[in-house]
C-alpha cells in the first residue's frame, strides 16, 4: 500500500503579508492581491489529481483566521470586531501575523514515523512547534487537535504535542521544529508505505550552543537537538536515523527547509549537489543504512542551480509511490519549460535504473507566490490497510467529497484580497461561518475555539 498524502486545504484568509523571512517567494510579493478562492481550488485539484492516480488522498482543515485569541494576548481587548478593528488601526502587521493562512502547508504539521518504525507498533506525529517564525508559532495547539480528530483511534495513532519552542524564562530552546519539510523516509524496497521498515533521514540547519556552521543572512529553523528529540520520542531505532545538515550558503539563497532542495521516496532521493554540509559521506551513510537499491540523483548547480531551484521549487515536487510500484514525479508548473529541468526530467525517466515513469505538472500557482510548492501542501502519512479505518472517513478523498468542497469553496471564499482586507469585520465572520460548515463535511466535531 503506498503512503497516504494528506493535504491542508487553503484557508479563506490566504493573502500576502511576507511574513517568512528566508522564503524567496513570500517576501517578493508582500502586499500583493491573493486570490483565496483560486488557491483553495488549485489545492482541491491538486489532491484530485494524486486521488485519481491511485493513491490514498486526504485532507486537513485550515485554522481559525484571524486568530483572536493572538490579538487578545498582545493586548487588543473587547470583543472580536474591536480586537481585529484595534489591531488593524494600531498593530497592522500583528493583524496580518494572526490572519496568515500558512497551515495549509501541512509539511510543516508534524513528523510522521509509520507503525513499522515505531516503538510501540503505532503510527507516531510529533507536531512542529515551527518556533521561529511568529506567524506560524500560533498554529501547534490548533494542529494538535486537527490530527487528533482525523487520526483519531489512539490504538492506532499517537500524536504528540510539539516539543517546547523556548524555556521557562521565554528564551528560545534548542528544539526549533518545522516537522516534515525537513524529513524524508527510505525504504530498501522502493516502496512507500508503512508495512515495512524504512530508514529516516533528518535533516537540521544548526546545531545548538553555536557548535558547527551556520547561515549568515537568513535563520536556520531546524535544529539538530529538535530531530534527535522527535527519534526518541517515536522510538525509531538509532541505526534506522541519518542525521544531516543543510548547507548554510543554501539557506542564505532561500532553502529555507530541506525540502526546498531535495526530495526522496521509496529507494530514491534526488538532491542538489550544494543541499548538504559533507554531501558525500551523507550519501554513503544512507546507503549503509538503506542498503545497495539506494538510488541517489544528484542534480548539478550547472544543470539546475540553487536560485532557479528556489524559483521553481524543482524539489519541492512530490515523489510518490504509484499502485504498480513505479513513480510519478509531481511538479508545480512553474518549473516547465527550464532547460536544466527538462533534460533532467528526461533523464529520470528514460533510465531504466531508476523508478520514476513519468512527470506530471500542476498548477498551484496562489501557493507558489506565498513560498509553497506542492510537497509544502501535504503532509506524508505511511500507513498499512489496517489504519485506514482508524482515520475519519470524511477526510479522505471521494468524488462526491471532493464535488462537496469544491462547491463549499465558491460559497464562501473571496475571489480576492488585499492586506487592507484583513481589517474588514466581515472577513471574520466569513471565515467562521465557512469552517463551521467545513467541520461537519469532514466530520472533525468541534475543533474550532470559536465553537467550543
């Protein structure tokens, strides 16, 4: 069985604050007008598209935005009209930092580790505490209780809470947690799934107390502390775990997460030759790891550089595991038509050695504008057919589901919005009404604040 990709469905409030440093895309169109409905849509196909291939296909909620309870803890007082009014007057930028949409790139939910992995036999998340940037600190409670719903039988699934984000005094800790986008899983067999034993390559920008080298010009947001706390906690066994850095000079020119420069599935990892401190030794670990099917494809700075990497997002394509064991190599349009991209699509699928068939471009265009390709809107979930009933049957793809919330989206959400729209009263109550909706269709319950 392959994985399970569950994708975060764009939330009515998707706009462009430029709220990510080190996120190319993010900051290069702050203030620009979104189009909520487009990308909410363009998310929907996107999953169909996975669907009809034959893959398990699911999605997540978005939260709750404007987040009041932000604005009431900075101090906005008064109902949640006068909060949002008072934040928007005096605060614009703490508004925008409530109303961000970024949890649709559910990547960055949390860490999986499969039922096969696990200490105890169940499949484990860890949700990210995604510390470093405050917009996206907001999300981790609400995640929590959004997994809980949807994997809902804890005889089958474990879900964590994020580990602590700073210490007692408030300092930042050494557990800097963005989950998934820096995470990938291998499995000797080319497969996907969760049925059988894989190997797990974390991937860190720093290490904590200084130690090792580090980016100069944007943060790095993993820490090596965070990965090796998530390991222990899922119980993976050490000789399954490869530890690697990111390279600082590739966080400086926008890999703002490891998954902006590689991409693995399966016996197969494709990665740029500048995306590792010690490439090298780290491809001959995971091979003594994975064993000798590793198939390693690393892409040349002369065929694809790291700028044009980062303005595509060639890497954050998805690698999935197809029905019949090949590979489809899942890209957002805006890496069509690169020279370097064309011929190394090619490559990968005129080489017998390797498993990828074919290559498939989607538009996700609102997404890519705010800094997330299509690997950035899933979160991957190796499971066995015995979990699948332990999930909530509303959160996984169906025809009729998929008709039910394309329909929801054109009832509800804006075909445009500016950043002077996020003080608009009625954008609040919009939101609310289209996730109370929304959590009877994928029959979540309450989840919401606003509902409890």
């Amino acid at each position: 069985m392959p994985e399970a990709n569950f994708d975060g469905i764009v939330g009515p409030t998707h706009n462009y604050a430029g709220l990510s440093p080190g996120n190319v895309a993010s900051t290069a169109n702050q203030g620009a007008v979104s189009r909520p409905r487009d990308a909410a849509l363009q998310g929907l196909a996107k999953a169909a598209a996975l669907a009809r291939l034959g893959l398990v296909q699911g999605w997540l909620p978005p939260q709750e935005r404007p987040h009041v309870p932000t604005l009431h803890a900075m101090g906005f007082a008064g109902s949640d009209e006068v909060a949002v009014a008072a934040a928007a007057r005096e605060a614009p930028h703490l508004l925008a930092r409530a109303s961000s949409a970024s949890a649709m790139w559910t990547a960055n939910a949390a860490t999986v580790t499969p039922s096969s992995d696990s200490g105890d036999g169940r499949v484990h998340m860890t949700v990210a505490n995604l510390r470093t940037m405050p917009h996206r600190a907001i999300e981790p409670p609400q995640t929590a209780r959004t997994l809980r719903a949807v994997f809902r039988d804890t005889g089958k699934f474990a879900v964590h809470d994020a580990l602590p984000g700073t210490h007692a005094d408030g300092a930042p800790s050494d557990l800097g947690d963005e989950g998934a986008a820096n995470h990938t899983r291998f499995r000797a067999d080319g497969r996907a799934g969760g049925a059988q034993p894989g190997v797990h390559l974390f991937v860190f920008g720093v290490q904590a107390g200084g130690a090792g080298r580090r980016p100069s010009r944007f943060p790095a947001r993993q820490t090596l502390e965070a990965s090796q706390a998530v390991a222990r906690i899922h119980g993976i066994p050490a000789e399954r775990c490869v530890f690697a850095q990111q390279h600082p000079a590739a966080i400086d020119q926008g890999v703002f997460h490891n998954d902006v420069i590689s991409v693995g599935n399966g016996n197969l990892y494709l990665v740029h030759e500048h995306a590792l401190v010690d490439q090298d030794r780290v491809l001959d670990d995971l091979a003594a790891a994975v064993g000798p099917s590793l198939h390693a494809v690393v892409v040349p700075e002369s065929e694809v550089s790291v700028a044009d990497a980062v303005r595509t997002y060639l890497f954050n394509s998805q690698l999935v595991t197809l029905p019949d064991g090949s590979m489809a190599l899942i890209l957002p349009r805006e890496s069509e038509g690169h020279a370097g991209i064309a011929r190394l699509v090619e490559r990968l699928v005129s080489d017998p050695a390797c498993p990828v068939v074919t290559a498939i471009y989607l538009d996700v265009r609102e997404s890519m504008r705010n800094g997330g390709g299509p690997a950035c809107l899933r979160l991957r979930v190796p499971l066995t057919p015995e979990e699948i009933p332990g999930i909530a049957p509303e959160c996984l793809w169906s025809p009729d589901r998929h008709a039910a919330l394309e329909a929801w989206v054109r009832r509800h959400y804006r075909e445009e919005l500016s950043p002077a729209d996020l003080a608009d009263p009625q954008l609040l109550r919009e939101s609310r009404a289209a996730l109370d909706e929304l959590t009877g269709l994928l029959g979540t319950g309450p989840i919401y604040g606003f509902q409890r």
